[in-house]
C-alpha cells in the first residue's frame, strides 16, 4: 500500500474516542469531495508521494505499536482506492488486530472491518456505502432536510456532526447548535470533538 504517513495515537473523532490507534494514512484520493480545499492532511490528496509497504509490514508496525489486540485505522486520503486495501486488511485480523476503516462511502468496504466510519462526500443517494457503525458529517451549512436523508436512509448505529476547520478557526458553536436542533426534530445526531487538536497530537 502506498501511505502517506504512518503513526501512534489516540482516536480522537466519533465513538472510538480516546483509543490508542496506529493510524495507516493511505496516499491519495480521487474523490470530488465539496471539503476539498480543507481537507485534514492535503499533502495526502496526490497518489505520488508517500512510500510503499507491503501488508505484512503495516500489520507489524501496528502490533509493535498497539499490541496484538489494538486498533490500526486506515484512513486517507481515501484507503478503499488503494487496490491492496484487502490484503492490509487480512494482515492485521490475522495478527488479532481491531480494524477500523475511515471512508468517503463512494466504495465498497468488501474487507471485513470491526469498525467502519462513514464521512460522507456525496448526497445519501450517491453513496456505494449505506451502512456502517458510524457516520460522521463535517458540518458546513447542510439543510435540515438533507440531514435528515442521512439519518433516515443511511444506517448507522451512531450520528455525528463535527466542525469544520478553516483559516485556523471552527464552526463548533454552529455545530453544536445545529446539533440540538436535529435533536429536539427527533434526530439523535452526535457531536464529534476532534480532541487530538486540542491535545495537541497528531
Ligand atoms: S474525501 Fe476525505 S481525503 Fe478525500 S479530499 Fe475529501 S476529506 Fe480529503
């Protein structure tokens, strides 16, 4: 696989809170995707770039980080564009790990995943992916309709809105605004923190 960057840390979005991870940060990513822009690491956005592992070696790296009975998250750029993304996947449940899968949801996760989360890059309809334990919207002005075709139409056990970060500040109070406001029309949205930026880890 191809990676951008590999490292230790805590899960710091959604429902995995606060668990150490190794995190495999796939290199590139082809999706239109409206976020673009701000997206979390642009220097991981282009398919040149980064180095090659084979699957065997992340799988160890992760062990050597986490343990046996850790977590590794393959994130991105987008992992499922990644055409060894199955074979990372078979190394690390062979070596006992928890896998958890960040997406766009425009592919299929056909590897099985202990934990996939959704950050949707197209309206509900368009999505290859329409389950997963989590989905996990950055906020930036959706109406309360469209929220609603995702929480009705993609199921998940879990909701969350998190803020979207530009020029080096955030949307949460809008976030955390908008919200309760799904709550009280009957939505049990989440609100997803961030909290490595504000523990100052990766
Ligand atoms: S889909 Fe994800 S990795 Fe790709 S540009 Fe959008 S936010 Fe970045």
């Amino acid at each position: 696989m191809r990676v951008s960057e590999l490292f230790h840390s805590i899960q710091g979005e959604g429902h995995l809170t606060g668990k150490p991870m190794f995190f495999v940060r796939a290199q590139g990513c082809a999706v239109k995707c409206p976020i673009r822009e701000v997206c979390d690491q642009p220097e991981s956005l282009g398919f040149k770039g980064g180095s090659e592992h084979s699957a065997a070696e992340l799988a160890d790296f992760a062990v050597n980080a986490v343990g046996a009975r850790g977590w590794v998250c393959l994130t991105g750029g987008e992992p499922l564009e990644q055409a060894d993304f199955d074979q990372v996947v078979a190394a690390c449940r062979k070596r006992g790990l928890y896998i958890n899968v960040q997406t766009s949801g425009l592919h299929r996760v056909n590897a099985p995943w202990d934990w996939c989360t959704v950050s949707p890059k197209a309206p509900v309809d368009k999505l290859a992916l329409n389950f997963a334990q989590e989905l996990k919207l950055i906020y930036t002005g959706q109406s309360n309709d469209e929220l609603r075709g995702y929480y009705e139409r993609f199921s998940a056990w879990n909701y969350y809105l998190q803020p979207e970060w530009r020029d080096g500040g955030s949307n949460q109070a809008a976030t955390l605004a908008k919200v309760f406001e799904l709550n009280a029309l009957g939505m049990y949205w989440e609100f997803s923190a961030q909290w490595h930026k504000f523990l100052g880890v990766r």
